[in-house]
C-alpha cells in the first residue's frame, strides 16, 4: 500500500531534484534513498537462508578457526586454545 507523504525542502534541492531526478520520479528516488535506513528486513529469515549457502558456512567456519588459532598462538592464551578444541569437535 502506498501513502502519500508531503516534505518540505529548500528550493534549490527542489530545482536540483526536478532537474536532474525528472518530473514524477522524484518520490521513487527518495524511497529507494530512505529504505536502507528505515526498512530493516526479517533477520531471522535473512541468516536462515545464508545458513542454507553450505560453502559459504565452511568459509566462514574455516575463518572462524583460522583466526582463533591465530590468537591462541600469538597470546599463548589458554581460554583462546580450549575454544579452538571445541571448535574442532564439532
């Protein structure tokens, strides 16, 4: 459903949207600007279906490892060592 929206701008921003956007098409352009920030999707169905890309999944597992192993053996730190054998056993 669409509503109607009235703003207000200066009108050099006018002139300038007019000119360069074209008559009628001023609204679509501001939309397609604005979306990004106000209309978030569903992340849950968002991470459902990159959790379905099985090779980016061991991408990422792959990096996940690569990086913990990194820090576990630049800082020598226990914890880091023990979450890379938990990694590994699943």
């Amino acid at each position: 459903m669409r509503k109607k929206l009235t703003i207000t701008v200066d009108e050099e921003v006018y002139a300038g949207l007019y000119k360069t956007i074209g008559t009628r098409k001023i609204s679509k352009f501001v939309e397609e600007l604005v979306r990004p920030y106000v209309v978030r999707p569903k992340l849950e169905s968002a991470y459902a279906q990159m959790a379905k890309d099985k090779k980016r999944e061991e991408e990422a597992m792959e990096w996940a490892e690569t990086t913990f192993k990194d820090i576990a053996h630049e800082k020598g730190c226990g914890k880091a060592n023990r979450l890379v054998r938990q990694i590994n056993r699943c």
